[in-house]
C-alpha cells in the first residue's frame, strides 16, 4: 500500500489513451501555484489524461511562460507523489515527446528525478530511471551531492551501485571496442555524453597490464590513435604500474611519436601544472560493507580517502564531519586482496587492526583497491622523498618527465574478465567537483576512549535507520507527498495574500486540504501498522537472545563442571605419580627407567607383591605415555608442590603489613656503582632531587576496609557487545577500581631489585634470564584483579619514586585516539620504557588485550657495556564472564632479545586449560646469539619461578633435590629466581604495593603536577567509597575534556603531550615515544606546566 488509489469511476485510467470527459481548464486566471496543486492533484491520482489537458491549457495560455518551471519538473512532482506505472507513462518515448519530460531536469534545489527518488526511498522508481539510457546519475544538486550521496537507505545505495557499475561494464566495453576499431565517431560520441564524461577516465590504468590507453597505442606505435588522445585529455605525465612514462616507451629511432608527446608535454606543462601537482593525492570516497561480527554480519558504512592518505568510515554519509568510527593512515596500512572474491578484501593498520570490506560490485571494489593502492603507494613515496615536484615550464622535456612524473592512483573498476577494465576509472581531474570523489577532511574527533560516550549501543551494531523497517517505502512515499503537496498550498496562500483570491483558486484549495488529510490519515495509519510490527519483532528478539543467552550460560556451566571433573582426575594422577617416582626413584618421562614386570618379579618372592608392583609399573607406563617427547623439560621440574600454583594471601587480622610498616621515613637505597655509565645515572638523579616529598614511608592500607560497590551484572552490559574493541566500551563505575592505567604501569616496577641482580651478573646469558623473570613477575599483580582501572584523561601524568628501591617513574596519556600512554622509569643501573598500545575486544566469553607495542630496557651492568633489550608483552584475557565469576588469565609467547649481545629468551606462558597443572604455568630458554641453549626457566607466574642451568641437550633433573634459594648455580640443578609476595585482603583486590600508589600524600603534593592521577577527584571518591560521586565526576572531567578538545578544534590546534614525542627508535627502527628528559628538572624547579584537566 503506497497511496490511496482512485475509485475506477471516478478517474480515467492512467495507461489509457482514451481520456474520460475532462473540461479543459481555464488557465487564463489561474497563477502558477495553483497551477501547481492541480498538476499534484492529478499525478496523485494518477490521470494522466487530466495531467495532458493541463500541460496543453499551459503551452497555450498567454502567460504559459509563468508555467515553464512546473511544466518542466513534472517528473521530478511524479516521482513524490504517483504510481511507478504513470512514471513509466512519462518516460516512455510517445508521452515524452508529448509533454516534454526530462529526465535529469533540476527542480530549485538542484534535484533531479533520480535525487528524489532516492531521498524518497523509492527503489522501483529509482530502478525505472536508472536502466532509461537518457539518464544521468552523476548529476550534482545545489549542495553539490550525486543521488547516491543523498540517500542512508542501504537498498537504494546498493542499487544506485550496482546499477551504476552494470552500466559501466557495458560503456567500458563499448569504448574498448572503439580502440580496437579506430572509430573516432563513436568514441567522440561517448565522450559527449555527459554521463560518460563524468565516469569515464581516458588516464586510467588497466588492472591486468597497468598500462593506459595511451602507454597501449604508443607500444603499437600508433600515431593517429595517440593524436587523438592527447586531444582528448589523454594525460603524457602518467605512469603504468612500473613507473614509466609514455615516452619512456617510444623507440629511440621514432622522432615523430616522441615530438608528439613532448608537445603534449610542454602544453600540460604550461596548462595543466597546478592540477597535476594537486592530482598526485589520492582520495576517494563511497560506500562500502564492512564486517563487524557474527552476529552483525555485513554493514554499510560511508569510507572516505582524504588528501592526507588516512582513510575513515562513518556510519552513514551525514556523519562525516562529527562522528568517525575509525580510520586508518594508508602510510602504514597493509592491503590484503583474495583472488578467489572479487568483492572482498582487506585492509590492516600498523597496530593489527583490521577491516574487512565487501563492495556491492566488481566494478567497485576494483576502484577502491586502486585508489587504496595508489594512496599507499603515494604515502610510502612522500614518507621516502622520491616524489619531486617543479613548477617550472622551462625544464627539458626529458627532464620535465622525471621531475614533474608521478605515480597517480589507478582506479580501475573492473576484474580482469572486463572487456575494458582502463577506460572505466574516475577521472582524477573530475575529483574536485565530483561530490562522489570529492575529499572530505574530517578533523574532529569523536571521543571513542570516553567511557560514558555512546557506544553503549556500539558501533558497527548499531544500524538504526529510520528510513529502514516494515512499510518503510510505503511511508516514505506518504511523507513526501504530504509535504510536497503542503509546500504547494503554501506558495498559493502566499501568492493570494499578494495577488487576491479567486472562487476556482479556493475551490482548488479545499480540494488540495481534503486531500492533504487523508494523506495524513494514510500515513499514521501505516506509522501504526510500522510501529506495530517492529514491537512484535522486538518481543519475539527479546525471547530469542534470552534463550540464547541461557543456553550460553548453562553450557559454559557444563564446561566449568567438567573442567572441574577433569582437574580432579588430573589430581589424582599427579599423586599416583609422585608415589610411583618416590616408590621407584625415577622420573616418568623416562620411559626407558620404568622397571619391568620382569625385574620387579625377581626383586620379590611374594607372588602378591609381585603383582601389586606389576600393576604399580603399569600405571607408571600409562601415565608417563602421554608425556610429549618433544618437550625438553618437564614442567615438574621446576614445581614444588601443588600448593605452589596458589596466591600467597594474608588475612585482614594480619595487618598486609609491609616491610616498612613499622618505619617513620624511608630508608634511601644504597648502592655500589661501579662503571662511569651508572655514575653518570646517579648523578642526574639525584640533581634532579627525584626523591623529594617520597620522604615518608608507602601507603600500607586504604581507608575503606570493606567494597560495598553496588552489585551489577557485568554480562549484563557486555552481552550487547560481543565483537567491540573494549576500549570503546562504556561501563559503569562500579566496574572500575581506584587506580588508573599510568597507575597499573607503575605496578610493573614492584619487582626491580631482579634488574639490580641482572646487573650484577658477568655473563650476558645470565642476565638475560633476570630481565626475563622480571618481565614475567609484572603479571603476577594481575590475580583477581578483575576491575577495570580508570581511563586516563589526554594530558593526565603520573609519577611514582622508591627511594628505598633506587627507581623513579613517570608517566603521561600521549594520545586520546587511540588510547596510548607512555612512560620511562629510571635507575642507576637501567632504564625502562614503552607505551600501551593494545588491539582488544570481547568475544561473549573472554575480554582479550593484545598489545601491540614494543618495550626496551637499557641496562647498565657491573661489568660491560650498555646493553639494549626489547620485547612485546602477552595477552591478556578476562574469563568466566558468562557465569558471573570472572577470572584473569595471561598466555602467549614473550621474545626478548638483548640487542647488543644477541642473546634470545622466550617465555611461554601457557593458556588455562583443564588441567590444574596448567594454570598460571609458565617457561623459558634462554639461547646464545648461536642459538646454544643456556639456561632454563619455569614455574608459575603467579608464585614462584625456578631456573637452571643447561649442561646438555639430553640432561635430567633429580626430582629428589631441593631448589637452591642463594641464587643461581651451575650444576644443573633448580633454583629459585622470584616468589610472589603476600596478598593482603583488601577492597579491589589489591597488591601491597598497588595500595601505596594512589596515596595522598602531603609532603608530596606541593612537588607532584597539577594533572598527577593523585588529584582526580572521580578516582579518589571511588577510593574514599563515595561511588554515587565517583560516577557524576567521571562524567564531569570527561565533559571537560570533551569541551578541552573542541577549543583545539575550533582554534586549529594540534594537541602536544608535555613531556613525550613521537620518534623512531635507533635500534629496532619502529615509532616509539621518547622521553623528553624534562619532567624531574621542572619538578626540582616547581616549574611543572599547570594544566587543568580535572
């Protein structure tokens, strides 16, 4: 149901010829509105006979000039308001000769019929005027939009399209088999056309050769074809996909073709120099599907390649200059096409992020991946200064081809079965005006990190369309009749309050009402009908995640259950196991020790006992089988007991003490320096006066002893967000803990005197296997701690001393998007920095932090050299959120390598599994830069971890021998590198160490920065338990910051962190942030910048 049609007998049939009995009105008296209004009333009612009549009384009316514009726009009234039958009327040859329709005619606001239709939703309509030859979809109107451009409806995109690009097959092929046959005619007939000219590009590159059109004639050495199209904006300056210039083809012997295009060059040159120079930037926009996740599928998105190489996607076209969902910088960007899709593929940032595109057509797909091609290849130029550029006339034309040559995007829009993949590119010199290929420069910044921003409803999820849903062409039609008709009864009221009224003029008037209210009647009825139907769909949805969601749970249930099962048998066969080894004295990954039935019953006369001990050696080869052979230790070897894998937690009565509880001031560390590198460390730090105001002792307990946080159902608010970067994730407060992420940085440092020990060591291998453990203890604070720490706010700082461990720390948010934090930490004997920069999401089971970036410490040893040592961290993953008990785990490999020695580590921490002697498992080995193996390293991360030496490939451990606590030995037995320290039992689960961290203290705020995490008051009333305030000042500094960077915006400033800048690091060549080395100097000086963030 579109409209209210007319009754049978009451108007004549709009496919008929035969008109019913229709006064011709008189038009004498009648002014144009009015004129309008009959024109609507009649294509509403689809009579085409009365619409003649009109037409031929206003060709014939001596003021028929006056009726010129509505005479013309027929089509376009048609579009809003009649059946697609009439249209089809109008388009056809006899009526549109007769009363002279146009197709691409521009109402006032620059519309074409097809722009309406598309703002209308009517895809039939649309479809109808798209396959008529006479039609131009390239048309812009007056806000300079393409048709495509004024619709969100993703049918009608998918449609103008696929329409579109259908055509440009058949055009492409056309213009191909024109070359071919040298028919100048018919390819100046194809270019006349307006349609062709916009489309079509003569200095395109074909996809299979990478040539163009005018890189092909020359080859064949065809003069007359090259003349023409040089004359035709055939373009010398162009390179084929190998760099070359069309010149650079031309024989040596062939002065005649090579004058032609240094003619042609030369003219360009003096012409076209300004537009050249500007044509070497890429860019590009349209509509693509970008997968967001299973559930969501497919989703079109608007993508747009601007001059600046970065290309961005928006939810919808409107969006493109407040809300960017994501962008990607084409200078780091990676391009992953699949010969087997010829509308898919793939585009990859530097930080692993990865967007996978659908286009709607082959055609269009290939002129995205051209165009990204080309910026790629553009940037990767600029960054490398191969591109040069003269604006010079006078160069030699040789000359003029290197210097002023440059490698312009292909935008091919076929495959390679295209008849004429080149011919079919955008024009680059039409991107200027082409609101299809026009560059958007999108500044603003959308505030994705912001937790109270609205991805709660996500991302790519979130697709709501108003244009979308039950009815929606139906109402869509409705509306824009009513409005259409409302906007002609307006411009008669007001031509009657100028000119007078008339008895025909009110007559036409109430007419024009009555219609207009059962148009109004019609479209609430279909709202009700809409509104209806979409409340059904949403209860029977509501019922069918609800099933799904428990259906999720019970099973997660079911497998928690039988991991438990499966970890009580493990259990019990690791005590079988340690029996049969103290029994026997053996290990049971040595197979080749395991007693036989034979010996066993020589060894015993007891014919009971012979069986007893048979049976005991049988168990020991079925348990031993399953052990891997590849696998070089045990991961028994460096276990204790199971005791071991468990957290060290001392009660509340026990005070969480810490060793300088009982201390008024802290002891300063002391230590021997030994090489001029570590004098020269000591001596900046202490000038610095690092230690000022960390006089009195850490912070030993918080003051709110009990977690009263409101209890809410974190799958709750998670469940609608599966597949989300988490770091767009808004959650409530009550999912935070009292520290922020610079905060959760210092943590790693709780563990440093592993450095100092590193240090202190002769050989580089050894050194190797403390950096390494101290790595790993940095994930041991991670137990339990499940809270999410606070976002730090663009320009929050933190900094954190221990004079009593020698180190001092200081951290800065550089980036908002993405969210980056840096930090250094300095000691006399090394340094230590890095940033975060991480790819995460949620998959409805786990929350999974991969980061990404790489982290460096600098040691200086007792002995040697400075060394350089890098590495990336593990993943991170959050579990069990499914049945409300969630859990962290760490797993991954972690490749550290000592850039100065070559010395190798990797650190494997194992996933959890069913097994309970794979929770919190980890090891190590530690190679020489030959690859030789040296020491070995393992245990648990969470508890303690065991080293030894490597005597021999094929050496075994006595299980019988207990760890050495003094520090390494050499002999091939385990020593204990690291124990966790004690838990305290404390609000948010945390660290002894965390809980120093946040404290206020007052000797020390008069040094700290007035943007340190200790003065964020959100944080601090979540410390204090106050969590009603924590929320409403979250919401109050990130408004703040919000407000912060619009002032940027609109003052065209480019924020600058204070106290880090971007550089590339000297050893492994990757981006890192570098310390500028002034924060200590201005703290000394109380010259800190004083920036108001909270």
């Amino acid at each position: 149901m579109s409209q209210k049609e007319p009754k049978e007998d009451d108007v004549a049939d709009p496919m008929s010829s035969s008109p019913a009995k229709i006064n011709k009105p008189n038009l004498g008296s009648i002014n144009p509105p009015l004129f309008k209004l009959m024109v609507l009333d009649a294509l509403k009612n689809n009579n085409y006979d009365h619409l003649k009549s009109l037409v031929r009384s206003a060709d014939s009316a001596p003021n028929h000039d006056d009726f010129l514009s509505v005479r013309n726009s027929i089509l376009n009234l048609a579009v809003q308001v009649a059946s697609v039958k009439l249209i089809q009327k109008l388009l056809s040859q006899e009526c549109s000769s007769e009363l002279g329709v146009d197709i691409n005619y521009q109402d006032t606001d620059g519309n074409t019929p097809l722009h309406l239709a598309a703002l209308n939703n009517r895809l039939d309509v649309a479809q109808l005027l798209l396959r008529d030859g006479r039609i131009n979809d390239t048309i812009l109107n007056n806000n300079r939009k393409q048709p495509i451009e004024v619709t969100k409806d993703s049918h009608m995109i998918a449609l103008l399209q696929y329409e579109q690009s259908q055509y440009l097959e058949k055009i492409a092929l056309d213009f191909r088999k024109s070359f071919i046959d040298h028919d100048f005619a018919r390819l100046d007939e194809i270019l006349l056309q307006p349609r062709n000219a916009e489309l079509l590009d003569i200095n395109g590159n074909d996809p299979e050769s990478g040539d163009t059109v005018l890189h092909e004639f020359v080859k064949k050495n065809d003069i007359g074809m090259v003349q023409w199209i040089l004359s035709h904006g055939g373009d010398p300056f162009k390179r084929d996909k190998k760099g070359r210039l069309a010149i650079d083809l031309v024989p040596k012997t062939n002065e005649t073709m090579k004058q032609i295009l240094r003619d042609a060059t030369q003219n360009q040159t003096v012409i076209n120099m300004n537009e050249v120079s500007s044509l070497t930037v890429p860019t590009f926009k349209g509509y693509l599907n970008k997968w967001t996740n299973f559930a969501g599928g497919y989703k079109l998105r608007w993508f747009v390649l601007d001059a600046n190489g970065v290309l961005s996607y928006y939810k919808s076209q409107d969006d493109s200059n407040s809300a960017c969902r994501g962008s990607l910088n084409m200078r780091t960007a990676t391009l992953h096409l699949d010969s087997s899709e010829k509308m898919k593929f793939e585009i990859e940032g530097k930080t692993g992020v990865s967007w996978h595109l659908r286009g709607n057509h082959p055609t269009e797909t290939n002129r995205w991946v051209w165009a990204l091609q080309g910026a790629i290849r553009y940037a990767k130029d600029k960054d490398a200064e191969r591109i040069r550029r003269s604006t010079s006339s006078a160069l030699n034309v040789e000359d003029g081809f290197k210097k002023l040559g440059y490698k312009s995007p292909r935008l091919p829009t076929s495959e390679p079965d295209a008849p004429f993949g080149n011919s079919i590119d955008n024009k680059p010199e039409l991107q200027k005006r082409r609101s299809v290929t026009a560059v958007i420069v999108n500044d603003s910044d959308d505030d994705e990190g912001d937790e109270s921003d609205e991805f709660l409803g996500g991302d790519d999820n979130d697709d709501s369309d108003l244009n979308a849903g039950p009815f929606a062409q139906d109402i869509s039609m409705a509306k824009s009749g009513f409005k259409t008709q409302l906007d002609a009864l307006r411009e008669l009221l007001q031509n009657m309050q100028l000119c007078g009224t008339s008895q025909e003029a009110v007559v036409i008037s109430l007419t024009a009402v009555n219609s207009m209210i059962e148009s109004y009647e019609e479209l609430i009825n279909l709202v009700e009908k809409r509104d209806s139907r979409l409340v059904k769909n949403l209860h029977k949805q509501k019922d069918i995640n609800g099933l799904w969601i428990n259906s999720m749970r019970d099973l997660e249930n079911e497998l928690i259950a039988k991991n438990n099962e499966l970890e009580t048998f493990e259990s019990e066969r690791r005590k079988i196991k340690r029996v049969l080894t103290k029994k026997f004295g053996y290990s049971t990954t040595s197979l080749e020790h395991v007693p036989t039935i034979e010996s066993i019953a020589e060894s015993s006369g007891d014919g009971a006992e012979q069986g007893d001990y048979a049976a005991d050696a049988e168990i020991s080869r079925i348990l031993g089988s399953d052990e891997s052979e590849d696998e070089f230790f045990d991961a028994d070897d460096f276990s204790d007991d199971e005791e071991d894998t468990e957290v060290n937690v001392l009660q509340q009565d026990d005070g969480y003490a810490t060793e300088t509880e009982d201390e008024s001031v802290v002891t300063p560390h002391v230590e021997e320096v030994y090489t001029e590198a570590q004098k020269n460390k000591l001596a900046l730090i202490e000038h610095d006066k690092s230690f000022l105001g960390y006089e009195d002792p850490p912070r030993t307990e918080l003051g709110l002893k009990v977690d009263e946080r409101p209890v809410v159902s974190l799958w709750g608010i998670l469940k609608s967000m599966i597949g989300k970067d988490i770091t767009k994730i808004a959650l409530p407060v009550a999912f935070n803990e009292p520290t922020s992420m610079l905060q959760r940085l210092a943590e790693d440092f709780e563990y440093s005197s592993l450095l100092e020990q590193a240090a202190s060591f002769e050989d580089s291998s050894l050194r190797m296997l403390y950096v390494a453990v101290f790595n790993m203890s940095q994930y041991s604070s991670t137990i339990n701690r499940v809270a999410k720490p606070f976002n730090p706010l663009l320009g929050e700082t933190y900094e954190y001393s221990r004079p009593d461990l020698g180190f001092r720390f200081v951290s800065e948010q550089v980036s908002h998007h993405p969210p980056i934090s840096a930090l250094i930490a300095e000691h006399t004997k090394w340094d230590y920095y890095g940033e975060t920069s991480v790819r995460s999401g949620f998959n409805g089971r786990s929350f999974d932090v991969q980061p990404t970036a790489t982290w460096y410490l600098h040691l200086r040893p007792d002995h040697g050299d400075e060394e350089v040592y890098s590495w990336k961290k593990l993943t991170t993953s959050v579990v069990g959120i499914l049945v409300g008990s969630p859990s962290i785990d760490n797993y991954g490999d972690m490749i550290i390598t000592n850039h100065k020695t070559g010395d190798q580590c990797i650190v494997t921490f194992k996933p959890r599994g069913w097994r309970s002697g794979q929770v919190y498992e980890m090891s190590g080995l530690v190679t020489d830069k030959y690859g030789n193996k040296k020491w070995a390293i393992g245990g648990h991360w969470n508890s303690k971890v065991y080293g030894k030496k490597i005597l021999s490939d094929d050496m075994h451990i006595d299980k019988k021998a207990t760890a050495v606590e003094g520090g390494p030995v050499d002999d091939g037995s385990k020593f204990l590198i690291w124990s966790a320290k004690p838990r305290p039992t404390v609000p948010f689960n945390l660290t002894s160490y965390a809980i120093s961290l946040n404290a206020p203290q007052p000797g020390l705020m008069e040094w700290v920065a007035k943007s340190d995490t200790r003065l964020r008051p959100d944080q601090r009333a979540m410390e204090d338990g106050l969590y009603d305030d924590a929320g409403d000042l979250k919401l109050y500094v990130e408004e703040k910051q919000r407000a912060a960077r619009k002032a940027r915006e609109e003052q065209n400033v480019e924020y600058e962190p204070n106290f880090f800048f971007k550089d590339v690091h000297p050893i492994t060549g990757e981006e890192y942030w570098k310390f500028t080395g002034d924060y200590w100097n201005l703290r000394s000086q109380k010259k800190l910048p004083s920036v108001d963030i909270f």
